[in-house]
C-alpha cells in the first residue's frame, strides 16, 4: 500500500508541474505578441518626411559661375540691370542673356549649372569677358597704341600696345597658352611665332565665310602690302580684332588706334571698316 501510495503521489507532482510549465509558457507568447502589435502600430503611423524639391530659378553670371565683372562707365544702367535679377523661367534668362552676348555673360541655374551659353563655346565667353575688362583697363589707365618692347600680358608697365599684342593677352587671360609666353613683344600678326600659328596650334577652328562670324571669334582682315614689312610678309593680314558679335556687322573689342584704345568698348561697325574679312578662328572647348 505504501508503495501505491507514493507512486501515487509522484505522478501527481510530475502532472503539476507540467501544468505550471504550460501556463508560463502560454503567459509569455501572449506578452511577446502584444510587444510585436504595439511595434508595428507605431510604424505604420510615422509622419511622412517627403519634401516638394525647390523651385530652379536662373542668374545671369560671367563663364566662370560667379558675379560678373561691370563697368557701367558711358553705358545705361539699364543695359546691365538684367544682371542684378533672379529668373524664374530658362526662356526669359535667355532673353536677357543674348541682348548682353558681347560681355561674355552666361546664364547658370541655382543648381550651379550653366543652362545657356549664347557664345558657340564657353572658351569664346571667356575671351569676350577678358576682352571687355581689359579694354577697359587700356581706357581707364592711359594706355598708348604702339609696337610695345613688352608683353602686356606678362608685363603693363610700359602701357603701350598693338591689335595683336591685345588679342594675345585677352588669350592669355582667357587661359590659351598660359605656359609659354614670350615675355618681349607678345604674338605679332607678321614673321615666325605669330598670332595666327598660336591659335592653330592651340585647336581654334578656322572660320572663311564672315557671315559665319559668331561672338568671339578672332578676325584677321586686310593685308599688308603697303606695309614697310619684308616681302614675304607682305601677305599676312593688316589687322586683327576680337568680334562680339555675329555676322558682317556687330560688336568688336579693339585695340588698332589710340581712338580705340580711349574709347568705351565694344564698339559697333562693320567688319570691313578695318580692310577686307580674310578668314577668323573660333575657340573651341576640348
């Protein structure tokens, strides 16, 4: 009987404690599930944080992203007043942007991207940018027209300069063979290392019909028979000049005379008021 008994009372510990076990397992799954429902309620109610991307707005600017170089000297404030505005739209930026093409200006979205160019390449605004503080450096400082001893590239202090010595150091500026300069005389129109050579050999493209004369471009006219010149110079252009415009008749930056020199560029005038179009070279970007 004592044995009944107490087997008895082992399988009825066994069974209460297999009962407990069950209960603290039940317990815990249920509290795991309420922890997993209140984390996701929690997540599918986050605030949205998506935001309307702002607005592009445009600026008139010079080639090199940043506030333009002016000189409102002999001109209307109103010439340069687009380039105190912020443009909403491409197609009034452009507008404004062309009526100013002869300074070089260009047109760049709030991203500091350049959305317009109305020179053919950005190395041609450049030119047109140079050529404008520099022509109004020669004005503002009394240079002189001359066959200067010294590069004005390299060297101002003499303030004396020629058409093409002008041309080379707006190259200059503008970053066309910032290396190799000659520090004496600069790159003439006529002889061995002139102005012509150097833009070939810096990849400008040659251009033969003036009509299809773009801003920037360098324009060679005239000849030089009746130079005292040796005679195998004698067939290299008279004159060179930077247009700033398009066509036969447009802007040009100059520096051929002292009246030039003096004077508020760019001027407007034709072409052929300086000799005969013999061909011109456009920069080209690569």
């Amino acid at each position: 009987m004592k044995k009944i008994f107490s087997l008895l009372l082992l399988i009825s510990v066994i069974m209460t404690v297999c009962a407990c076990a069950e209960s603290e397992n039940g317990t815990s799954d249920t509290a795991t599930d309420e922890m997993t429902d209140e984390i996701t309620v929690s997540d599918d109610t986050s605030p949205a944080t998506d935001e309307e991307p702002d607005a592009v707005t445009y600026r008139i600017l010079s080639p090199y992203g940043k506030e333009p170089y002016t000189d409102a000297k002999g001109k209307n404030d109103r010439e340069l007043s687009p380039l105190k505005k912020t443009y909403g739209d491409i197609d009034s930026a452009k507008a404004a942007a062309d009526k100013l093409l002869h300074y070089g200006f260009v047109v760049y979205d709030s991203q500091g991207n350049i959305a317009y160019n109305p020179c053919p390449t950005l190395k041609a605004s450049k030119i047109l940018y140079h050529a404008k503080i520099n022509a109004d450096h020669m004005r503002d400082n009394g240079y002189k027209y001359g066959d200067a001893s010294k590069n004005p590239a390299l060297d101002k202090t003499e303030r004396i300069v020629s058409c093409d010595r002008f041309v080379g150091w707006t190259l200059y500026d503008a970053g066309v063979n910032t290396k190799r300069q000659p520090t004496t005389k600069g790159y003439p129109l006529h002889g061995g290392g002139n102005l012509e050579s150097l833009l070939k050999n810096y990849g400008f493209t040659k251009i033969t019909d003036v009509n299809d004369v773009k801003p920037g471009d360098i324009i060679f006219v005239g000849d030089s028979q009746t130079l005292a010149v040796p005679a195998d110079w004698k067939s290299y252009p008279r004159h060179v000049f930077i247009s700033a415009g398009e066509g036969e008749r447009s802007y040009r930056y100059d520096a051929g005379s002292d009246q030039r020199i003096q004077s508020t560029q760019p001027s407007f005038e034709n072409i052929a008021s300086s000799g005969a179009f013999r061909f011109a070279y456009r920069a080209n970007d690569n």
